[in-house]
C-alpha cells in the first residue's frame, strides 16, 4: 500500500512541477546554417559512420572556412531578425566551441549486446547549441542587362522534431552592386513578412501547448520485465501511462504503440524551459520517467537519445 502511494505522490508531484515551469519561457532562439544543396554545389560535403553506413552531410566548418561570403549572408539575414524581435545564436562560433572541446561523435552502446546508437554532425550541432529553430538559406546570382540579382529560399525546421514550420523565397530587384550579401539582403528584406509570420505561428503554438518531442521504451531481450506486467497491482505500460498525463504539458502526447515489447508516444508536449530558464529537451524530460522506474519500481533502466527531440528508455540493465 506504501508504495503504491509513493508512486501516485511521485507522479503528482513531477506533474505539477513540471507544468508550473512553463509559465516562464521565454522565446526560443535560431541558428542559421547554409543549406544542404547550397553545401552539395560548392562540395562542402563530409562523410562519417552511422552503424556501418556511410553518410554524406553538409561540412560546416569548411563552409565557414573557405567561402567569402556565408558569414556575411548569415550576418545581414541575422540582423534582420534580430531587428524583429528573434535571437539568433552564431553557428560559426558554436563550430568552434566544439572543436576547442574536441567533441567527438556520441556512440552509446550497450554492455552486454555491443547495440549503438551514433549522432551526426548535426545533431551534435544541435545538442550543443540548444538553439530552437534551424534556418536553412539557400541562393544564386542571376545576371540581366538591369544588373545583378539574388534568388533566395529560407527554410525552418524545429530542430526537435525536423519538422518544417516556415518557408519562404524570392528574387530580389537588379542592382549594379557585385556584393552577394547585399543583394540578398534586399531580396529577403522584400519576401521576409510571410516567413516571420509562420515563424510566430509556430513559436504561439509551442506556448500554447509546449515543445513537441518523441519518447520511447523497450525491453532488452534478456529482459524478464514485460510493459504487461503487473507490478503492485497495476501494469508497468499503465504506470507509465499515467506519469505522462500527470508530466506532458497539459497532459498532451499521443500513443503510437503499446505492446509487450515496446511503447511509443508521438506528438508529446513538454515545457520549453525549466525553473532556471534553460531549456528543456528530450533527454531531461525523459529522466523524470527513468527515476520513476529505477527509483520507485526498482528496475535497471538505459536512457539513449537521438538528436535533441527523441529519447528512448530501455528496461532491464544499464
């Protein structure tokens, strides 16, 4: 009987904390990268090893290190966002940060079946700058009798879910000027109110209703623990169900699978910062459920994430 009340105080408890939290977010910050085609044209390409499987990804740091003018169209694009209200982190010197801390590529692995999990570049990018939304800026120059001209898009994507919550694109007035950033600069200046505005759409419905992100749980093989399981009265998959409703920011998340084996909640909302306003991402939400299930149901429990937007808890040792 005890411990089934430590587990209802437990879930309360982290519920309400967690929800109190969320009235003091503040606006989520961008980070603008060039994009992956824009990378592929001028051969800013790198390759690295996702569990046996070569994968091309844009190279960043060459980018920033031999183009002339990405740092600057970044730059002019930072500013007129900042000048609208949205903080900009600086992809060029988050780069560097991870260099100076010689950062190598995550793998986790597990101790008993050699099973791993590798993050990309990117994701690493992503992990370290916490930034929310990821702008993508892709251009040309075109060349008339009129004089130069830049055709431009700008992609956003939720850097926890990969969605695309923004788009825009354009082609900017001729001018007699050969300097790109400039030219960009007035070609998105012209087509920019539509982007910022799904931009703020996206950003009202994370206040609204949270930060969207993915979790899931499994068992190792060697695992006696099924999520069917009755522990005290009461099946471990409803246990867990009920830590969701009492900590997803107003109880919103959606159930993908449920089985024996494996469980998996889509579309699960949590608050964008915590009571010190540092933001709160997939893996520190996640160690609320796994202190649930180590601490309170006395079971082994390895926590894993991919990126900043997905966790996975897998029961039955470390």
């Amino acid at each position: 009987m005890m411990k089934k009340l430590t587990i209802s105080l437990f879930l309360f408890l982290a519920g309400f904390c967690s929800n109190s939290l969320f009235g003091q977010a503040k606006k989520p910050t961008l980070m603008i990268l060039p994009s992956d085609n824009w990378c592929n044209q001028r051969y800013f390409i790198t390759e690295y090893e996702n569990q046996g499987t070569i994968v091309k990804v844009p190279d960043y740091k060459l980018a920033f290190q031999e183009d002339v003018e990405i740092g600057l169209v970044i730059t002019k694009i930072g500013s007129l966002m900042a000048e609208r209200g949205f903080p900009l982190k600086d992809a060029e010197q988050e780069l560097k940060n991870i260099e100076l801390s010689n950062a190598e590529i995550s793998v986790t692995t597990s101790k008993t079946s050699g099973s791993s999990i590798a993050e990309s570049p990117l994701d690493k990018l992503k992990n370290r700058s916490k930034a929310d939304i990821l702008i993508q800026v892709w251009w040309k120059v075109n060349k008339s009798e009129k004089g130069k001209s830049v055709t431009f898009s700008l992609e956003a994507f939720d850097t926890y879910t990969s969605k695309q919550i923004a788009s825009s694109g354009g082609t900017g007035k001729p001018s007699k000027t050969d300097a790109v950033p400039v030219l960009l600069e007035s070609a998105v200046h012209e087509n920019i109110g539509t982007f910022l505005s799904q931009l703020q759409q996206h950003f009202n419905d994370m206040f609204e209703n949270g930060r969207e992100i993915v979790l899931s749980l499994k068992r190792w093989e060697n695992c006696n623990i099924h999520f069917n399981d009755v522990i005290e009265g009461k099946e471990l998959a409803n246990i867990i169900d009920d830590w969701m409703r009492n900590n997803c920011y107003k109880g919103i998340y959606s159930t993908i699978e449920s089985t024996d084996d494996n469980i998996r909640f889509e579309q699960v909302r949590i608050p964008i910062y915590d009571k010190n306003n540092k933001p709160i991402d997939a893996r520190q939400f996640a160690i609320g459920l796994e202190n649930l299930l180590q601490n309170v149901l006395n079971l082994k429990v390895k926590l894993i994430t991919r990126g900043l937007g997905e966790a996975i808890l897998i029961i039955g040792e470390k």
